[in-house]
C-alpha cells in the first residue's frame, strides 16, 4: 500500500516540476539539432535589452521616479551534432536559458543613499 501511495505521488509531482521549469525558459532550447540528417551545427544569439522603470509605491507627494533598473543581456546557443556512421550519432546542446540583469540604484526606497546599489 506504502509503494502505491508513493508512486502516485512520484507520477503528480514531476509533471508539475517540469511546467514550473518551462516558464523559466527563456531561451527556448530547441532539439531540432538532432533530428537534421548528418553533421549538422548552428549557433545563435539572443539579446533582451528591457525597460523596467517607474515610480515608488504609495500616496505621499514625494514619491520619486525609479529609473531603468534592468541592463540588457544576452543568451548564447550553440548546437552540434556528428553522425560518423548511419547508425550513431552524437551531439553536444548549450544555451543560457535563465537569466536577468537587473540592479536599483539612485535616490528611491529601495537604497538607503543615492550611491548604494543593490
């Protein structure tokens, strides 16, 4: 009965972990690498330059303007895949796929001198 309860366990919770790990992904790795026929390589390189900036929380007048606190950053991707006969083949996958730049600074709440950063 202990098995049972264990394996049902096991089989709810690892789909649930695999979904909280995809929307995480920002690079979005693809496995389309390997299905290419023979040696194969591709590199790629993604660049996210946000803009998250806004204004302190609450209702007093001093509230002051936070400036852009995130930096731009990149996602490498690199594939390769060899195939030395028709029946083996191998490949090797690297990506960044979590990430974020992000740092606050200036005169706001979230720093307690303007010089600080967090």
């Amino acid at each position: 009965m202990k098995m049972k309860s264990l394996a049902a366990l096991i089989l709810v919770t690892v789909p649930a972990s695999s979904v909280f790990a995809a929307a995480l992904d920002r690079s979005g790795q693809s496995i389309s690498a390997f299905l290419q026929p023979g040696n194969y390589f591709e590199a790629g390189l993604s660049v996210l330059d946000p803009d998250v900036s806004g204004q302190e929380d609450g209702t007093t007048p001093t509230r002051r303007s936070i400036g852009d606190m995130a930096d731009d950053y990149a996602f490498p991707q690199v594939a390769l895949k060899l195939q030395p006969t028709s029946n083996f083949s191998f490949g090797l996958l690297y990506d960044h796929p979590f990430g974020a730049d992000a740092e606050y600074s200036g005169n706001n709440a979230f720093v307690a001198s303007p010089t600080d950063t967090i």
